[in-house]
C-alpha cells in the first residue's frame, strides 16, 4: 500500500497485523511450538546515544 496521512497508516497497519497474525498462528499450527513465550521475549533495552552524542 501507498499509504499517506493517518488513516491510509491505519488502515494498513491493520491489514499488515491481520498478515502477521495469520503466519504466526499458522507456523504455530506446523510445529505445535508457540512462537511468542517467555523464553522468546527480549525485554526492551536501556536507550542508547546516537554516536558522539554524550
């Protein structure tokens, strides 16, 4: 999608969600493993400084 402004984002977040929902359910459904756990979650890093910035 050639997506400009907000709603058009929106909309093709949604769509790109539905996407991804589907594959992961799907590849779930092939090797009865989930794929989101708790061994698979990265906690969210400390920010980092752009480089030569202090």
């Amino acid at each position: 999608m050639k997506a400009t402004g907000m709603n058009e984002n929106e909309d093709a977040a949604i769509t790109g969600g539905g996407i991804a929902k589907k594959a992961r359910l799907e590849l779930e459904g092939k090797t009865g493993k989930k794929v989101v756990s708790a061994e698979s979650y990265l906690p969210p890093s400390k920010k980092k400084l752009a480089k030569g910035k202090e």
